[in-house]
C-alpha cells in the first residue's frame, strides 16, 4: 500500500515520517518548495521534539518528498490530506488550499487509472467533506465510492508531542459513507498501530464535528479552570492547582486541561472555537458557552495588563521581562500566543519590553521586530527589570532563584503558570489562581 500525504504542516509531516520510520512507502507532497527542499535535507521547518532524527530515518528508509500532487494521485491507495484551514477575517476556515487540492486531484483522477482513497485530516466544519467530494467528482467525471472514496479523517495530535501522539492516538476517528472505503482505512490503521486504540466509524458530517466538540470541550475546561483561578484570587490563600487536582480525581470530570494560566492561545483552540461560533450561528442556534468560553479566554491577558498596571502604578517607561513567547512550552509556535498579544498590550502603554524564549524569538522577531528586545539568557533579560511575567511554561524558568532576581530594579513576579509557588523568593509574588495578600 503506498500512502500519500498532502500538506507537510505539524500534522502532515509527523504522520509521514512516523509512516516512513516504519518503512511505509509514503509520498509527501508540499507546494512550498523551500519547504520541500528543507525536509528533503531532513530539516523539519519548526521546532518539535524529537521529530527531525524520525524524519532523517524516515528518508533513509521509505519516504519521498516532493511537489508533484499528480504523481500522488497516479500512484498512491491511500492519500491523506492535511493541508491547513487557517481562519478567516469573519471567524470561518480558509478552504482554499483544500479546494485546490481537491481540484487537482479531480483533474489527475480524470486521466488516471488509480481508484485511490482521499482521507482528509485538516480540520474542517461539517459538510465540508461533501463539498470536497463534489469538487473531485466534477473535475474527474467520476463517482466516489466507484471510482474513489473519500473519508473523513480528524486529527487530534498536540504541538510539542507531535511524534508521540502521532505513535500513541487516543482515538482514531473515521467518518464515511461507504462501508467498504471506512474498513480499508480501519484495515490500514490496524496495522499501523493495534486493535487496543479505541476506533470510532460514523459519518462524515459527525467526524467532521468530533474534531470542533472536542477542541471546544479543551477550551472549556481552561477557560473554566481560569475563572475559579480568577475567584481564587480574590481569596488569600487559595490554590488554584490544590483545586484542579481534586476535582480531576472525579472521573467524571478527568484531570487534563486544568492548569489556570493566561489563557489558550495556538493555531487550533482560538481558530477551532471561532469557527464553531460561525457555524453555529449560521445554523441558526445561539453558541452562548462557546461565547463565554472565548470572552473569558480573552479576558486573562486584559487582567495581568490590569494587575502589573495597578501594583506598577504606571506601566509607561517600566522596563518589562516577558519569559516565553511560544504559545506553549516545547513548540516555536507563536501563532495566536497570549505572550505576544500581553507584549503587544503591554506596548500600547509604552512599556519597554525585553523578551526570552529558548525556541521562538526568529519567529516574535520576524513578527514584532525590534520594538521589543531579545536576550539569550534569563539573567540578561532581567537585568534592571522592574517586573518580570513567566507566561510559558518552559521546564527551565523553574530554575529562577534569588540571584537571578538581584538583578532586578524592582522585584516582581508575575507567573501565570505558577512555575515557582515551592520557592521562597524575595519579591512581590504573584501567581495566577493563587489568592494574593493584599
Ligand atoms: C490542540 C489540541 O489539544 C489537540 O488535540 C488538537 O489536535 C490540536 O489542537 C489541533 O486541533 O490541531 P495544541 O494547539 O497543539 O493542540 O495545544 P494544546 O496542548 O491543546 O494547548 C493549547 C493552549 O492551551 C496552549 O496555549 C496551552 O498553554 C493552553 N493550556 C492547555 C492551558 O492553558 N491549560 C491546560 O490545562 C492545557
């Protein structure tokens, strides 16, 4: 079985070199040909651990990667799609990519003897698979489940875990409309993994919707952990952690995704919540709680401008550190980051910002340029600061001690991921869902 993948993001490229780590013979195409080039070199063009030595043994092994979408479609049983859906202006999903690539393969189908098998993995609103199957069906003059099938396929694998969630899924989820196409791509994943992963068949518009309920539920559960972090506050202390801790035991409640923080940021949660918002109205049903699950999102990073703005008196002239840029912890990732939108706020009251981050500063830099500073070490950017914010929650910003806060003008600390609640430091402490003193 030779497998196609079309669109190298986080998704497309840990798939294909997980698959060709194993010696499935797998094509994976970009139309980003510096991308192209890159991968080839087995460079992978972000930061994820562990996956450029998967990819270098992937290309050794079985995987080709190149342009060539036609060759794809002429040569491959199965192709995976996992080209992005950005969001819109207006809160929907970008579908061009896909469109083009649907259309392309419509049009190579149409001369082509191969009945291959289009999985689409991208993350997109129910009924979009339908319309991607009518594309193909009209550029090809062929019937899907004759003479192609089409499934959908949602993805559910984490930035910074790419290549361990994409070896250990909880789930896989396929959603067709022929019975015959769904158990060919069971057959496939039964082999790649084993029989114990949990395998969810239904049809395509609920697959579809799995992907958006389940990255909505994600974001639920922070922005509710981030309102009783808030409550919290309020009640010297509290501890937001000691909370989540108990009521994750309850296992009707689970205890993942209950650390409080400054708030969900990345490609997917803020992208995914918005267009099920979109949907959802277009529907003509209210999305009230996804509505309040995105207000209180945004809400975080406005009360960390107003808690350094009242403890600061003024932030104009403050000389600020922003430890973290990434919107999480093992990613280069800023898309979306609340790091860089509290930066943004936090210059729009004429602070002076001086920013760390182990992986993302080319990509703050390429972003923010130099209305910011960047420094390589954590004592260089807080020297002469007079507060310092922990928003990522990089392993090695546990490690801040006394001296490193000697450095300071001003000994502050504000730390939305309660990074440094075991230590004794010598400084006005501030930890999001921790009840403050005064
Ligand atoms: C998310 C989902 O977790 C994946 O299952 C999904 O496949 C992916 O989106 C996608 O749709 O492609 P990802 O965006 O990589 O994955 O990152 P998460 O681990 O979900 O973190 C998202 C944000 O929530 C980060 O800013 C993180 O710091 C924050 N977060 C997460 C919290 O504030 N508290 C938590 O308890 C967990």
């Amino acid at each position: 079985m030779k497998i196609g993948i079309i669109g190298i993001g986080f998704v497309g490229l840990s798939f294909a070199a997980a698959l060709g780590s194993k010696g499935y013979e797998v094509l994976a195409i970009d139309s980003d040909q510096d991308k192209v080039k890159k991968i080839k070199k087995g460079n992978t063009p972000f930061y994820e651990p562990s996956l450029s030595p998967l990819l270098q043994k992937a290309l050794k092994r079985s995987l080709e990667v190149s342009s060539d979408t036609e060759k794809a479609v002429d040569e491959c049983d199965l192709i995976f799609i996992t080209v992005g859906t950005p969001a819109t202006s207006k809160g929907g999903i970008n579908l061009n990519s896909l469109r083009a690539v649907a259309k392309t393969i419509g049009q190579t189908l149409a001369k082509s003897k191969n009945k291959p098998i289009i999985a689409i993995k991208s993350t997109v609103t129910p009924g979009t698979n339908q319309a991607i199957k009518q594309i193909i069906e009209k550029e090809s003059k062929k019937k899907s489940g004759k003479d192609f099938g089409i499934i959908s396929n949602p993805e559910f694998l984490r930035e910074g875990r790419a290549v361990d969630d994409t070896f250990n899924p909880h789930i896989v989820v396929i959603g067709g409309e022929d019975s015959k196409t769904i158990n060919k791509v069971k057959k496939f994943y039964e082999g790649f993994y084993n029989f114990t992963i949990p395998y969810i068949t239904t049809n395509t518009q609920t697959a579809e919707m799995i992907k958006y309920a389940n990255n909505s539920f994600l974001a639920t559960k922070i922005s509710f952990i981030n309102q009783i972090a808030n409550i919290c506050q309020s009640i010297p202390g509290t501890n937001v952690d000691d909370i989540a801790k108990a009521i994750g035991i309850d296992p009707r409640i689970g205890e993942q995704f209950l650390k409080a923080g400054p708030g969900y940021g990345g490609s997917c949660l803020p992208k995914d919540i918005k267009a099920l918002i979109s949907f959802s109205e277009n529907c003509g049903q209210s999305p009230t709680l996804l509505k309040a699950v995105q207000t209180t999102n945004s809400q975080q990073v406005e009360n960390l401008v107003s808690l350094m703005n009242k403890v600061l008196t003024s932030l104009r002239g403050k000389r600020i550190s922003i430890l973290g840029l990434s919107f999480k912890e093992d990613s280069d990732d800023i898309r979306e980051s609340v790091s860089i939108n509290l930066i943004k706020r936090l210059l729009k009251h004429k602070a002076k910002i001086v920013a760390h981050d182990p992986m993302a500063i080319e990509n703050t830099r390429k972003l923010i340029g130099d209305k910011i500073s960047y420094t390589k070490s954590v004592s260089e950017a807080l020297k002469d600061s007079e507060c310092v914010v922990i928003m990522t929650p990089w392993r090695q910003y546990t490690k801040l001690n006394n001296k490193d806060l000697q450095l300071m003008k001003n000994k502050m600390i504000v730390d939305t991921r309660r990074l440094l609640t075991k230590k004794k430091l010598d400084a006005k402490y501030y930890a999001t869902g921790l009840g403050f003193d005064n």
